[in-house]
C-alpha cells in the first residue's frame, strides 16, 4: 500500500512524514515527580519497541522533573501541555524534542505565539491535537454527532494559520474522538486539507483487552488507505500493552517487520480429531523464546493443513494419533502425536 507523502518533520532523532517509518508512540502512567518511577517505565516502553514518549506536566514541579528526566533517557521525549503556556515554554526550556497543545484549552494568541516563539528558538516540534471532548462548541452546547467533526475541522485550521502566520511549520496534526467512526472520518479531512505529518488515535479506547479492537479498526482503516504517521492506542493501565497492539496493528498492514514467529492456526471445525486448541497453546509456547520473523502453522484437518503448511517455515498437521510436520511446504516427517512438538522443534533448529 502507497502511503501519502506528507512533509518531514524532525522530533529530536526521529523523523517523522514523508517517506520514514511510522513511529510508535505512548505516554507515561505514573506521575511524572516520581522521575525514577518514571524514567524505569520510559525504559519498560523503548524495550518494547516505542519511538517515542509522552509525559504530562500539568504543574511547575513535572516540568522540573521532566528536565531531569530528559537527561536520563535516549529517545525524544515529549511534553502533554493542556492550559497553561507557562508549562509549555518551560517543558521547551526543560528539553522537549516536541510539546503537544490542545487547541480547546489554549486559545489567546498572545500565549500561543510567546510557545511558537519558544519552540522557534529550541528548534522544538510542536504537535496540535484536537480533541472532540474539549472543543469549546461542544463544551457549551449539544451537538449533533454530524457535526463534530467539522467542528474539530475549524479548530484545527484556525490553529494551523496561526502557526503558519508566524513562519512556523515545525508541526505535527492530530484530531481524536473515542468514537471510531468519526476519528476515522476527521483524519480523512485532516490528510485531505494539511501537508503536515499526522498523529492517529482514539482519546480512549478502554483496557486493553476491549481497547485492541477499536484501535484496530480506526488505525487500521486509515493506514490502509495511506494516511498516518505516527500511531499511539491509548489504554488504560500499563502503557506497554499499548506499544504491543501498536505494533501488531502495523506488523498486519505491513508496515513493520516481526521479531518474532508469527503462529498460524485453524479454526478448527467438525473434521478436527484431535484438540487443536490446546496443540496450538503448547506449540505457542514452545516457540515463545524464538527472535526470528518465522511463520508457523498448527492445522487440524487436510482441508486446509497442505496449503497453509505450503505457506509456513514450518507446520504441523494433527490427525489421529499421529501428526505431519512440513518444512517450507515440504513434507518432512510423521510422527505419533505424542512426539509432535519435539519433531517441530527440531525442524525449527534446522531452519
């Protein structure tokens, strides 16, 4: 799929729009004075895989920390500024690659230019995010769900022409509702109107176990069709389950590699003669300590066990008693049941 080039911007190290890799990004759970707490779960975050990470620094005394923090860590940081633009200019003062300004609660121009005056001079990037909840229409009256997304339409245009007023484009856009449909239909207006790196997600999307699907579907339906820079799946609790569904969103579409095997298995039906289930829990876990992007396929029936084993590294085809095992398609052992695992593991080892 053809990904729409959108202009680069950098964030410390990263780069993000055009043609580079889309970034995966989360946002610190635990306050941010606790700074060993906090600089302990950044590491937590970065060993998962995120790019980059998002701190809250609602007070004077997180914006401190946040300085100190940013000294103890390798990748860009990011300050989640809301209200107050003395925050904003000290998290910029304090190290952040980019700070991130929500258009419905900072809205006199005086204080978003002494930001944009201070982003300037740090060479700090600078995402705006709407969010649905907090556009001022909507604060005060009832609005038709038709409506919300033009409403947060304007608010983002509004902000981007004062941005590019004072000659800076140092930008990055993100718009977000916990409503699927329409976060999906904002970004679409948002990749149609701006030439600015886009930042995708829900506000919120649940635990993480009802948040995989809805993330799913919106991250999912927007990087298909090419729009999208940087992702985060906002869930609560711990904030690495948040990288995993990211990462798995993208390993789907193609948009990044696997580290690890990729296990395949039927969905078992009325032919099945043995529990696949429970085969493929313990193949699962046989293969849990391999680092290598292998396809392997756990299949019950020979209805679709040869041509998914056509299409794996290795599979294992379970019939009575007795299981085949394939390697790259080819048929390479039969052995009894009992011994199925072990004799996928040793054609594993040959690979």
């Amino acid at each position: 799929m053809k990904r729409k080039r959108k202009q680069l911007v950098k964030v410390g190290s990263i780069s993000i729009g055009y043609s580079h890799k889309i970034v995966i990004q989360s946002m610190t759970k635990v306050p941010t004075t606790e700074i060993g707490r906090c600089i302990q779960q950044i590491q937590k975050l970065i060993d998962a895989g995120c790019d980059l990470v998002r701190i809250a620094v609602p007070r004077r005394a997180d914006t401190e920390a946040f300085a100190k923090i940013v000294q103890k860590i390798d990748i860009p940081l990011i300050a989640d500024i809301h209200f107050s633009p003395e925050r904003a200019i000290e998290a910029i003062e304090a190290g952040a690659s980019k700070i991130r300004l929500n258009p419905g609660n900072i809205k006199n121009p005086k204080d978003i230019i002494r930001i944009i005056d201070a982003a300037k001079m740090h060479k700090t990037a600078i995402r705006i995010g709407v969010n649905e909840a907090s556009i001022a229409d909507y604060q005060t009256e009832d609005v038709a769900n038709d409506k919300r997304v033009a409403l947060m339409l304007r608010e983002m245009k509004k902000y981007v022409k004062l941005f590019e007023k004072q000659g800076f484009d140092k930008i990055v856009l993100s718009a977000k509702s916990s409503d699927a449909l329409r976060t999906i239909e904002i970004n679409r207006k948002i990749s149609e109107n701006f030439d600015y790196p886009i930042h995708m997600g829900l506000t919120h999307a649940g635990l993480p176990e009802d948040a995989e699907v809805p993330s799913a579907v919106t991250l999912g339906t927007l990087l298909a069709e090419g729009i999208g820079d940087t992702i985060r799946v906002s869930a609560a609790g711990d904030p690495v389950k948040e990288v995993i569904i990211a990462k798995k969103i993208l390993i789907s579409l193609g948009y990044c590699e696997r580290s690890e095997p990729e296990l395949v298995v039927c969905p078992t039906c009325g032919r099945a003669e043995i529990d696949i289930v429970q085969l493929a829990q313990k193949v699962k876990k046989a293969i849990s300590g391999i680092k290598k992007p292998l396809r392997v396929a756990v299949m019950g029936c020979v209805v679709n066990g040869p041509g998914e084993a056509a299409h794996a590294d290795i599979a294992l085809c379970a019939a009575k008693n007795k299981a085949y095992i394939y390697r790259k398609g080819k048929r390479v052992a039969i052995v009894p049941d009992t011994e199925a695992i072990t004799a996928l593991l040793n054609q594993l080892k040959k690979l």
